[in-house]
C-alpha cells in the first residue's frame, strides 16, 4: 500500500472512531481547507480541531474511504461513500463523493471535496 493510501486510511479509520487526536495528528501544521459545515475556511491545526470536534458532534454522519488515486498534479483522490442517519440509525441517505487530498512531509496539508468528477 502507497504511503498516501496508508495515510488516508488510518485518517478515514480515526474519523470513523471519532477520534479527534488521531486525526489532528495525521494534519499538516499547514493544514487549509474549505469548511463545508459552516462556510469560510479553516487553517491550521487548532482551527482544523475546532471543524472536527464540531463534525463529530454530529450524530449520524459516516464517511468511508472505498478508493484512493494518485493524480498528476500532486492531489489524492480519495472515493468515499457519505451516510446519513436518522436519530434513531435508520439510513436516510447514501452518496458517494470524490475528495481531493493534498500530502506533504506524510501528513494531509490540503483537503478539497469536489463538487463532481474531473474538476482537480
């Protein structure tokens, strides 16, 4: 397994776990990226924390990694699947997404969920 897929798996599996130190831990001190809960942008590791400690907080929200490819430009594309749930666990709903993951020094410096295929 490729260094970026190593990384964005341990990434994908802390979130699951709702592991907040293990995922600031695999972020770049350089880390930006767009905050799609609450619009704007967040840069650096304490801003990053705030973002996930707010994502966690959300019940019912599950993001796993399907697939992960290395394009050109220096960007990982990582293919997840997004699952909503009701309060009660019941599915609501079910996508799949792309997000574009930058890497630098081993760490995850860029995040970038794109808006449809091909635009990165």
């Amino acid at each position: 397994m490729a260094k970026a897929e190593v990384l964005l798996t341990r990434h994908f599996e802390a979130t699951r776990r709702r592991d907040l130190e293990a995922v600031v831990a695999q972020l770049h001190p350089d880390v930006a990226f767009a905050n799609v809960l609450e619009g704007g942008e967040v840069v650096g590791l304490e801003a990053a924390r705030g973002y996930f400690e707010r994502q966690f907080a959300m019940a019912g929200v599950e993001i796993s990694l399907m697939r992960v490819r290395r394009q050109t430009d220096g960007w990982v594309h990582a293919d997840v699947e997004i699952a909503l749930r009701r309060p009660d666990g019941r599915l609501w709903s079910q996508n799949t997404a792309i997000i574009a993951y930058l890497i630098r020094d081993d760490l995850i410096v860029g995040i970038d969920p794109l808006p449809d295929p091909g635009t990165r």
